[in-house]
C-alpha cells in the first residue's frame, strides 16, 4: 500500500527572488510564489517540496495591494504584489545575470512596459460542473481552474465576451466536460474558436446557439479549434502600418497593439542606426507581416515562413516588390549563399528559437541582424553563436508584453565586425 505524504507547516523567511518571480528560502531550499525577500511566511510544504502560501506574518515594504480580486489563484500573473520600482528591477536584474552568466556584455535599455487593459488574446479554460459553468484559468501548479468575471489585463471588449461565453457554454456542453476558448479581438472584428476536449458532433440546435450568440455578441468568426468553421459573419482583419490584412482562424498575433507596437519601434530605431541605406531585407518567420509592413516601406523586403493562410493574406496586400516566399525554416533554412544579398535580417522565430537558421546567419556575415525573441533562454544560446562567429551584440531592449509575470521579450541589435 502506498504511504500517502504528509504535508507539513513551516515558517520561513524568504531571502530572494527566482528566475520566475518566486520567493526563495536559502535555509529551508523552498520557493514560494507571491512573496518578497525580507518576509517572514508561513507555508505548507507537500510532496517533492510543493509549496502553498498560508500567511504573510511579516510583509516586506515593497509589498503592494494586487489589483485583480483573482491573484493567487488565477495561475496567470505572478508579480502584481511588488511594488513597481522592486517589479522593473527584477525585471532588469534577472536579464542581467541571464547576460552574465552567458558571458555576454551589451547595451542593456531599461524595461518598457506594456499597460494594463491592453491583452487582445487570450486562451480561457473551461469545465462544465453539473451544469454550472467555470471559466477561467487554471491555479499555479493545480489542476484547479479559477472561474473569474474579468481580467484587468484584458482589453474591455474580451471582459465583455465572458459572461455571454459562460451561457453559450452552459447550453451546448455536456456535464463533466472539459476544454478551452482561444478569443482574439483584432482591429476588424472577434476570432472566437471553441476547443472541445471531447471532440462532439454539433447538431443543428447548437449550431443554432452559436449563431445566436455571435450575432448579440458582435463575433465575427467561430471555429472548432481554429479549423473546422462553424459561424462567419465576416472575416477578422488586423491591420500592420495602415495595411488591413485578412485573420485567419487561431493564427498567431502579438498578444497586444501596444506591445506589438513596442517591438516594431525598437527595431525601427535599431535599422536607422546600424543599417546604411538597406536595399534588401529579409524578414524571417514572417507570419501575417506584422514587421514585414513597415520594413517595406524602408526597402524591397521579403518575408519568409512555412506554408500557410497567414503568408497567403500577406502576399496579397504586400506592396511590390517586396514579396512572401513559403518556406520552412526549421525544416529548411536559408542557407549563407542566399543571406549573403541581404543588407539586414530581421527574424522573430517562436520560443524554440532558431539553431538550425543560426548555423547559415553566422556564415552570411549580414551587416545587421534584428533578432526579436519571446524566450530569454533560446535567445541567448543564439546570440551566443553569433558573438563566436564575429558579430557584435550593441544593444539589447526589453519589452514587457505580459504584465506581471517573469515573462520578457527581447530586441536586439548584432552587427556584423569587419575583419572577423
């Protein structure tokens, strides 16, 4: 018979800050998420050192009041209780050791930020409870789902979809089901795709209450997990640099218009330094255009991605001669000979980074490469690679697109060393 774990209750002081925005205990080697160094806690440690926070018994100064009624138990923001000069130097202080420790020196900006209200996009979890609905976002290492009313992180128009999503959700799921709601508000319309984990047969009825509600709702477009079309009133379109381009159900999209914006300025700005009147650009990992659009309208510019909807919307409305080309680049990378015409390379590649596109970008010695990365890990193993193959890392700006979480995203600046 297994012998079931007992939990303990311990008091401890926490020392420091983790990687991830948890509160660390050197002595009792215990990371406790939602407090501060300085604060003496009390905590209940189950199996394999799984933490729970029971009480603040002495708090920190730099201790705050959370915003969101949901913060501990929705799992999604982590750092809303610190207070916003100790949140920006954590933030600065934890890119700065990440560098250090990778041996990298640069130009390090200071954080920019993304406001609250701002969250265009968003993933919610739902389970159907006896015909109660709950809908939200699942507790930080739990299977508990949160259900909640509204996010502060979200723009009005999603918080205004949820409690009409919870009633849609109630008529046409079936008890003790499960599954997820990705909702994104673009500038011409909601891309709403519905993810069942039991995978149903809709009948006319529901397919009815779908129509029903997208149309008192506003909701352009619903989907089955972005692929099977159940309701188009219209198509979603977003729009880059005064460009409309056509949404394709569940693509993906910068989680915010401020942030986006963000990104796209920081690299404007590093293209107006370190390129000389560039002729040709090439824009990695395109996607929809979100840079391919504005660097257009600063030289031929072509966008490179896998295959897809998304390419084939850009290609439409991408203005002569800059162009889109399919391709995959993981799969198959442009190799140095064909870098070799490009004056700058601009790539925003997913969290995994891009090894394989690496091995030919520091044998192509570009002038520039603009390197945009939503993981501080993968990039700083590619920025690694191209230091050793003679680039120069000149400047490097943080971007805080997730508010209130560990979360960072990077753009940076290499250029290429003459001589090397």
């Amino acid at each position: 018979m297994k012998k079931k774990f007992e939990k303990e209750i311990k008091t401890i002081t926490i020392d420091k800050l983790g990687s991830e925005g948890e509160g660390y205990s050197i002595q009792d080697d215990l990371a406790v998420f939602y407090t501060l160094p300085g604060e003496t806690v009390s905590v209940e440690v189950g199996y394999q050192k799984r933490t729970f926070l029971k009480e603040i018994l002495i708090p920190s100064k730099n201790r705050i009041e959370p915003y969101c009624p949901f913060f501990g138990h929705c799992g999604g923001c982590s750092l809303q209780h610190v207070s916003r000069e100790t949140y920006h130097q954590f933030k600065k202080e934890n890119l700065q050791k990440l560098l250090q420790n990778a041996d990298i020196t640069t130009h390090l900006h200071d954080l920019i930020s993304v406001e609250k209200g701002q969250r265009r996009r968003v993933s919610f979890s739902y389970k159907n409870l006896n015909g109660v609905i709950r809908f939200g976002f699942l507790k930080r290492q739990s299977k508990f789902l949160t259900d909640i009313d509204s996010c502060p992180l979200l723009t009005a128009r999603l918080n205004s979809l949820i409690q009409p999503t919870k009633e849609l959700l109630e008529k046409i799921t079936p008890e003790k089901s499960t599954g997820f709601v990705m909702v994104t508000e673009t500038q011409y319309g909601i891309d709403f795709s519905f993810s069942p984990h039991h995978k149903p047969k809709f009948t006319p009825e529901q397919i009815q209450l779908f129509a029903e509600f997208s149309r008192e709702n506003g909701v352009s477009r619903i989907t089955r997990a972005g692929k099977e079309l159940l309701i188009e009133n219209d198509v979603p379109s977003v729009e880059f640099d005064g460009q409309k381009v056509d949404f394709p159900a569940g693509a993906f999209l910068q989680p915010s218009i401020q942030g986006e914006t963000l990104l796209k300025e920081s690299m404007l700005r590093f293209i107006e330094k370190y390129a000389k009147k560039p002729k040709l650009i090439f824009d990695l990992f395109c996607g929809l255009g979100t840079f391919t659009l504005p660097l257009s309208k600063i030289a031929k510019t072509i966008g490179y991605d896998i295959t897809g909807e998304s390419i084939q919307n850009l290609a439409k409305v991408l203005p002569l001669p800059s162009k889109v080309e399919a391709r995959n680049l993981f799969t198959n990378p442009l190799d140095e000979h064909e870098l070799k015409s490009a004056d700058v390379v601009v790539l925003d590649p997913p969290r995994a980074g891009a090894r394989d596109q690496m091995e030919h970008l520091k044998r192509a010695k570009t002038p520039l490469i603009v390197y945009i990365s939503c993981h501080a890990g993968t990039f700083l193993r590619d920025a690694k690679d191209l230091i050793e193959a003679g680039y120069e890392l000149k400047e490097l700006q943080p971007v805080d697109q997730f508010p209130d979480t560990a979360h960072i995203e990077l753009v940076s600046a290499f250029v290429f060393i003459k001589g090397n």
